[in-house]
C-alpha cells in the first residue's frame, strides 16, 4: 500500500515534468508556475538560511556532520591515508580474489559520478561570487567530507544486499534499513524510503537534467544557438543505447575516456601552475587571506565561507550517500578497508582538482583586483569582476585558454564527457533507489530508465529552473536523511575501524605482496 | 615423490600443442608425475569499469570459471584420464604470466609448459609478450612450446 502511494505520487511528479518534452514556451512557464508554487516552499526549506544570517543551515548541517565524523573517528582521514592508498594499490587484496571488483574499481567508478562539472564550473562559481578565500573554505570542507564518505561508505559495504546470482545492491536505502533494525532503533524503513524517493528526484534532476542542460549550453557555445531537444535527443539516445540497450561499448570508452580527460585537465594544470611557479606563493596567499577577510568580496568571509563549503558539497557529495551505492560492489571480507578507500575520492575531487583549476583561475589573472585598494572589483550582480565578463564554465576555459590557446575546445568536449558520465553514475544510483522502492523486476528496472531518458531531453530542451531547483533541493535532501541514519549508525562503524586496526597492529592483517 | 608440471591452456591449437609436449615429458617421469592444466582468463584490478559491472562481476567471474572449465578444462581432463595420466584443472583470474607463475608454486610445481605467446604488436614490444614476461619472472623452469 505504501509502495503504491510512493509510486502514484512519484508518477504523478514525473509526468508533470515529462509532459514539458513536448510543451510550448507557455506550457513551460506553467509548468514552472506548477512546481514554483507545489516545491518552492521545498526548496526554500531546504536552502533557507539560518535565522540573523545568510549561511543556508544545510550547508551547515553537511558541515557539522562532517566535523562529527571527523572528530568521532579520531582524525581518521589524516591517519589512515597512506594506509588508504595502500589498499588502493592492491597492497591487502587476497590473490583469491583474483576477478572480482577491487578496491581500485570500486573508487574509479565512484570517482566517475564525483569528478564532473563541479570541479570546471562549480570552482569558478565559488572564486567568481566568494572570491580566492572560497577556495580555502572549498579545501577545508573536502578535507573533513573525507569522514563522511568514510563512514558512509564503511556501512553500505556492510549492509549491502548479495543476491543468490552473485550481484549486490548497496546504499543508505539498506544500511540505515538494516542498520536501525539491528540496533532496535524505530523507523528505519520510513527513513531509508525517504532516501529513495529524494535519490530518484535527485537523479533525474541534478544528475539528469542540470548535466544535460549544462552540455547543451557548452555544445551551443560551439556549435552557435541550436534547439536544446537536439542535443537531448541525441543524449537520450546514447543513454538508452548503454542502459536500456545493454551497449557495454558506449560505457566502456565513456567510462575509459573519463579518466584520461580527468588526467589530461590536471595534466594541463600542472603545466600551467609549473610554467608559473613564481606565483604560487601569491596565489595560496590570496586563498589565506580571501578566506578570513574576503578580500572585497560581497558577504566578506562568510561570503566566501558559504560559497567553499557549498560547491565543496556539490562537487565531492559527501555525506549525500550517493557515492556510497557505487563503493558497496567491492569485493572484501572487511567493510572498514571501502570506507579507508573511500576518504580518498574528495580529497582527489576537491582538494586535488577542484585547487588545480583554483590555482589556474588566479593565476591567469581572470579576476578583477584593485591592487592600491587591495580587494577584488565586485559587480552590481554581486560577483567578482572577471576578464571578458565570464563566469562559470566559461572562467575556467578562459583561464586555461589564456595559457594553452586549445584547451578550450579539449574542454568543451572535456564537460560533455564529464556530463554522459555522471548521467550514467546517477541513472545507475537512481534505478537502485527505484528498485529499492518497487522491487527488483525488469519491467520496475525499465519504467526508470525510459524515464530517465525522457528527463535527458527534458533537461537539454527546456528551461525549467524551479523544477532543477528542486532536483538540487532533492540531492541535498538525500543528505538530511543519510546523516541522521550516520549518526544513528556510527557506533557500528567505530567498532569496525576498533577491531580492524587491532588485527592490523597484531599482525593478523597483514600485506599480501 | 609427485612431480607435478602445470600447463597453461586456452583451449588453442598452440596450447595443445604445449600440452602434447608436457604429456610426452610426464609420460617418460612414469606414474609419479601429475599435470596441472591451468587457464587464465585475463583480468586486471585496474581496469575502469562501470556501476553495472562492478554490481554483477561477482555473477560474471562465476560465469567465465563455468565457461572455462566446461569448454578447456573439462574435455582436456578426459582425455588425458582416458590416457591414463594423472591430471587436475583449474580456472584463475589474473594476468597470465602472474598466474601461471603462482599456480606453479602453488602446487610446488617443477616445470610449467606454455605455447609460445601469440602477441604481436605494439604493446608486446614495449611490455613483452606474456611468454617472455613468465620467462623472465617465473620461479620455476618454463619450457615454451612453438
């Protein structure tokens, strides 16, 4: 009976949205005015700030879960990193386990739904509207969403669903389930429910239709104004092709280009940073002192503050519990060694890439300063002056274009690539969280996926800002219910890293080359 | 005392040709020698992979053992015991010149027996063929069949 009310009601909000494939400008401006005015109080519940101040209390709240986690596990993110790596290498794998998913695997494939615009657009919107001291804030925040992740990640592997075929399903849905039932606490079900439905609203939105949106717009930029269901079209084709047509090929190069595209952008930065190496200095000065003075910048520190911890938030997504369903298909007998694997994914995400494109940003001299007043030039929009007037995607190609005249165009195709790949990494976790709701079948799998192809082209053609606000309000909600399930649940994970760091120490886990 | 002597099969006329070859070498030892066919199916733990092969590669590992086992193990196995000659297979995963290796001393094996490697091109020129990395690292005698 539950299930059903979920599924009508989820139904019904999709084929809301869906019905603007095919909606004139005036249909799009009712659907709009539907969802403004059935959502916004959603959305503004979700980003409204903290009374007297203007640091949206989600923001908050991701932070100070991490900053729990953090202090709760005894720094554990800073002590266990070279072990972390150690694992990641192979170090502890048991040669048995020869063929099945590694530690390596489990954090690409991670890494690959992460890794994405909020390292190209994401940083240049935190440096544009809060300025170089963003970036300190944007590091901090990586820094301490490596506990998140770590406990996040320590629980879906232990929880994890390993069916009689031999395949797993893992995630919030079956920790906090499990997890609250074990330890007797009440409402786990209703909880883990809630995650579903956010996780589906989430992936259709943040990681659907703000990806293809964000596509189109840098393929017109290139291609000269076009119809955006063209770009959708063809998107949900290629999409359809790898989920609903089971084409491995197409995932595959997509899921091997990544990566070398991900090295090649920090390639590139290296160079860029290494052939300015004089600068460094000043830059990481200008990240100092932006971040505790703000160094002109609208909101002063706490501008900057809000906007480092909020695309940090975007970008590494820990503590969403996304990234959590794609570490749970490990293979190891010690749930605890996913989550040492795991704290590396937004130290590579944020504090590794999300600087390079900072430190690109700054030292190219994009932004605006007025060196005898000594602040940044601010517009009446509120954000930092920049050369060209660009912001967004469009600063960060300006940057690197500045030093390497035809990244540019690597770029362009560097954001559409980033952009398939995340579309696959959430059409993924959204179909776990469907089939979480309406059970395991082909024909509950194939209902998500075609709709998640239809929202491909909704999200490219048409411009439906109150419906990505709430997709974004959505993917943060997944993150209200995942960390009141952490907090419920770190006890377990305590004991786990206890026991497992004992059987290190005597030698009972021991390297296995 | 057992000798045992593994072979790397694939189910190619090369590698029978290996197997011939390690079956005339076990057969001159007499009853104490036994042959352990070992087929590898190649896999790295670096290699990227997508969220739906990593939630079913436990259920594709299980699939690929069967497959190796029913079509190179199984009739290599009966055919060597309607030879009258001792033999074991297995199916592992892994690079071949790691696996093989460790299969060997594993099983504290004295020769292992492989056709020689079929690569060409690029890659086996700068890395080397699988052939000359287990000649290069094995911990016991290899015997490379043409």
């Amino acid at each position: 009976m539950f299930k059903n009310y979920i599924q009508a009601a989820l139904f019904a909000l999709l084929t809301l949205g869906s019905s603007a494939l095919f909606a004139s400008e005036g249909l799009d401006q009712t659907v709009n005015a539907i969802f403004a005015s059935s959502t916004g109080w959603f959305v503004s519940l979700i980003f409204a700030p903290i009374p007297g101040t203007s640091f949206p209390w989600i923001v908050l709240w991701l932070v100070v879960g991490a900053s729990v986690f953090t202090l709760y596990f005894g720094f554990v993110q800073f002590r266990s990193i070279g072990h972390s790596i150690s694992l990641v290498k192979g170090d502890y794998s048991n040669p048995n386990d020869a063929g099945e998913v590694s530690h390596f695997q489990a954090l690409t494939t991670a890494l690959s739904g992460t890794v994405g615009l909020g390292n190209i657009a994401g940083v240049a919107v935190a440096i544009g509207i809060g300025g170089p001291g963003a970036i300190f804030w944007m590091i901090l925040a990586g820094l301490l969403g490596m506990a998140s992740k770590f406990t996040e990640c320590t629980l879906a592997v232990k929880y994890r669903n390993e069916y009689k075929d031999g395949s797993v399903s893992g995630g919030p849905m079956y920790y906090i389930t499990k997890g609250f039932a074990e330890r007797g606490i009440p409402g786990g079900k209703i909880l883990a429910a809630l995650f579903a439905v956010f996780c589906i609203l989430g992936a259709l939105g943040g990681g659907n239709m703000f990806q293809a949106n964000q596509a189109h717009a840098q393929l017109s930029g290139v291609f000269g104004d076009y119809p955006g269901w063209v770009t959708g079209l063809i998107f949900a084709g290629i999409v359809f092709a790898v989920i609903v047509g089971g084409i491995k090929s197409i995932a595959n190069v997509t899921e091997k280009v990544v990566p070398f595209m991900a090295v090649l952008y920090v390639g590139t930065a290296i160079v860029i940073l290494a052939l300015n190496a004089d600068k460094i200095g000043w830059a990481f000065g200008q990240i100092f002192e932006g971040a505790f003075t703000g160094l002109g910048v609208a909101g002063g520190m706490v501008g900057a503050l809000i906007q480092g911890f909020k695309r940090a938030a975007f970008s590494n997504e820990a503590g969403v519990g996304s990234a959590a369903i794609a570490h749970s298909a490990v293979q190891t007998k010690e749930p605890i060694t996913e989550g040492f694997v795991s704290l590396l994914e937004p130290f590579i995400d944020t504090v590794v890439i999300c600087t390079m494109t900072a430190l690109v940003i700054i030292i190219t001299n994009q932004l605006m300063f007025d060196a005898q007043q000594g602040v940044y030039l601010v517009g009446d929009n509120g954000h930092i002056q920049t050369i060209g007037d660009a912001s967004g995607v469009a600063l960060t190609s300006a940057a690197f274009g500045s030093a390497v005249g035809w990244f540019p165009y690597l770029l362009v195709i560097a954001v559409v690539l980033f952009a398939f790949s995340t579309m696959l990494s959430w059409s993924y976790y959204g179909l776990k969280a469907w089939t979480y709701l309406f059970g395991e079948g082909k024909n509950t799998e194939l209902a998500f996926k075609l709709l998640f192809c239809v929202f491909v082209v909704i999200g490219a053609a048409a411009n439906l800002g109150p419906v990505i606000d709430f997709s974004d309000a959505a993917i943060f909600a997944m993150a209200v219910v995942n960390i009141i399930g952490l907090y419920f649940l770190m006890p377990i994970v305590k004991r786990e890293l206890i026991s497992y760091n004992a059987r290190l120490k005597s030698g009972e886990i021991k390297k296995t080359k | 005392m057992t000798a045992t002597y593994v072979v790397g099969v694939d189910g190619s006329d090369a590698s029978h040709r290996a197997l011939a070859f390690a079956k005339r070498q076990a057969s001159l030892v007499g009853d104490g020698c036994a042959l352990l066919l070992v087929c590898v199916v190649e896999w790295s733990p670096y290699k990227f992979q997508t969220h739906e092969e990593n939630a079913r590669r436990n259920k594709q590992k299980q699939e690929e053992i069967k497959i190796a086992t029913e079509r190179v193990i199984e009739p290599l196995l009966k055919e060597l015991a309607a030879e009258g000659l001792t033999a074991e297979g297995k199916v592992v995963h892994g690079k071949a010149a790691t696996a093989l290796n460790n299969a060997a001393v594993e099983a504290n094996a004295e020769q292992i027996f492989v056709a020689r490697s079929a690569d060409h091109g690029l890659s086996a020129r700068v890395f080397g063929s699988v052939t000359a990395q287990l000649v290069m690292s094995a911990n016991v005698p290899v015997t490379v069949v043409s």
